[in-house]
C-alpha cells in the first residue's frame, strides 16, 4: 500500500495515510485501521483517486463525517475514500441550493435558514454529510431528504458520472438506490421555498433543544442505531424492556435515549454488535417485531 500511496501523493492528492484506525474518523470513536485512507480535495482528485485504485484492482469503500457507521476491530481491506472537507461548497440559486457532498448537513440547515429558506429545518440535528444523507435518506421530525432533494451526481464505480433525478435514486425509509449499486455522491441539488427567517430560526432552536435534553450528544455515538418500526419508536421499545443502561464491554444503551449506544470508554465493535444483537433478540421475543439497524456495519470482524 505504500507504493499506491506514493503514486496517490505524486498525483496530487496530499492527504493519504496507511493503515490508519478508523477510530479516528468516526462519531462512535471505534474501528480498526484502513489500508489506505484517501482524503481527496476535490471532485477531480476523487476521480484520480478511483483512477489509480481501479489500475491497482484494490476493493474500495466510501466514508464521510463518519456518523451513522460502524467500522469493524479488524477495519477495512482496500481503500477507503474519505469525502468531508473535500467537496464541501454550496451554491444558492433562488430557491434551489446545490451542494457538495462534503458539506455538513447541520451547516446546510443553519445556512438555508439564513438565507429565508425552509424545509431544511430537519436536518439541524443530522450529524453527517450531504453524501451521506443521500445514501441513507437521512431524516428526522416527520421529514427526509427525499421530500427536498431534485437530483445528485454519482460518481459510479465504473469512473462514469451521471445525475439521477429524485425519482432515479428509488428512495424509501433509510434506502436508497446507492445501497444496492455502488457510486459516490458528488453533489446534491435541493428545492427549498421561501419562509421566514425568525419562524425558521425559532424550529431549528426548539429542535436543536430538544435534542440537547433527549439525545447523549456528549458522549460518542452515532445517531439512532434501530429504524423505527411501522406505528412505533424503536426507543420505546428498547426502554419498555428494561435495557435502557443496559452495558456490554464499553458499550452501553443510552440512558438519555434508548436507541443510542454511545462508547462509555474504549468500547468496540465487537461490543456494539453484541449489544445490538442483545437488543434485537429481547424485543424480537418480549414484542415480536425484529428491529433493524440503520448504522452501516463496515469492514472485517
């Protein structure tokens, strides 16, 4: 891998590290190393980036903010793409916003709303990056991005670039077209209406409150683990079976809220996986209903 890095760096694309622990780059603070880690600046060096991966046929995976993901003790074989500070800009044009996938979903509300721009306002308290929302069809408070999104670019594996529409990339709950054809977000453009600054102030403070009393954004975690299941919350659940504080290694369900795990001090992956399947197999035999998570399991156990 050093070789590959070298041709990566002589190419242009500065940051790049070898067997680098991928605790460092996710909001959970767990995960083993990377072969090569790859940080490009921008949405040429990403391409030469994949380039140079796909001449040296080395597998390859895509990182962001690192929320919402859960990187396996033995980390991950290959390449792995990090696209964060890189492809981050934002461009308004009217009511419409186009923006880099490496932007932050929580900036993206607060910059709409400063703009007079609604419907962004449930993406206050998402934790990662425009890519990263497109993939999961991240929501929150009764919305998702599939309701605002009009089209993104996606860079597929096969080098080639293409902008699918909203109704192209087959969104429903926490899905996407890209979790079963592999691709990059490059940029995302997104249909806003014009609203009230203070109005929208005001909801993105109320949900911003909310969450600072309801979630354990102190601790290192990474979102809701569980999807909802229909006409229920999976926090519920989780806390009428008596598992909230539950604690397995230095992984323990939240005690501020059910469907949050956080890392108590030096937790792994093996201890969150072990956790989740605790709380699957007690809700599955106290309610019958199978919860399934949303964070995406990556890498080698």
């Amino acid at each position: 891998m050093k070789k590959i890095a070298d041709e990566l760096m002589q190419a242009g694309i500065e940051k790049v590290w070898t067997d680098e622990p991928l605790a460092n780059h996710t909001t959970w603070r767990i995960g083993g190393p990377a072969d090569l880690l790859i940080q490009p600046k921008d949405k040429a060096s990403l391409q030469k980036a994949l380039q140079i991966i796909h001449r040296h046929e080395i597998p390859w995976s895509v990182i962001g903010r690192g929320s919402n993901l859960l990187v396996r003790d033995r980390g991950i074989r290959g390449a792995v793409l990090k696209v964060a500070e890189g492809l981050s800009h934002c461009e308004f044009r009217g009511e419409e916003v186009c923006v880099g996938a490496g932007y932050s979903m929580i900036r993206l509300a607060v910059e709409t709303g400063k703009m007079g721009l609604t419907g962004m306002e449930f993406a206050g308290g998402i934790p990662g990056t425009v890519g990263g929302a497109v993939y999961m069809n991240a929501g929150a408070h009764g919305s998702d991005l599939s309701r605002i999104l009009i089209e993104a670019e996606i860079l597929f594996e096969n080098g080639e670039s293409k902008v699918l529409s909203n109704e192209e990339l087959s969104f429903s709950y926490r899905t996407s077209l890209l979790q079963k054809q592999k691709g990059i977000v490059l940029e995302a453009r997104f249909q806003l209406r014009t609203g009230d600054r203070k109005e929208i102030a005001a909801t993105l403070a109320v949900n911003k409150e909310r969450r600072r009393n309801t979630q354990p954004l102190q601790m290192p975690c990474a979102g809701s683990v569980f999807r909802n299941p229909p006409n229920d919350h999976a926090g519920r659940l989780i806390e009428a079976a008596g598992l909230k504080g539950y604690q397995i290694g230095g992984a323990q369900v939240s005690e501020k809220h059910s469907n949050f795990i956080v890392n108590c001090g030096g937790a792994t992956a093996t201890d969150v996986l072990t956790l989740i399947n605790h709380v699957r197999s007690t809700i599955l035999e106290k309610n019958g209903i199978d919860l399934h998570p949303e964070v995406l399991v990556v890498g080698e156990g």
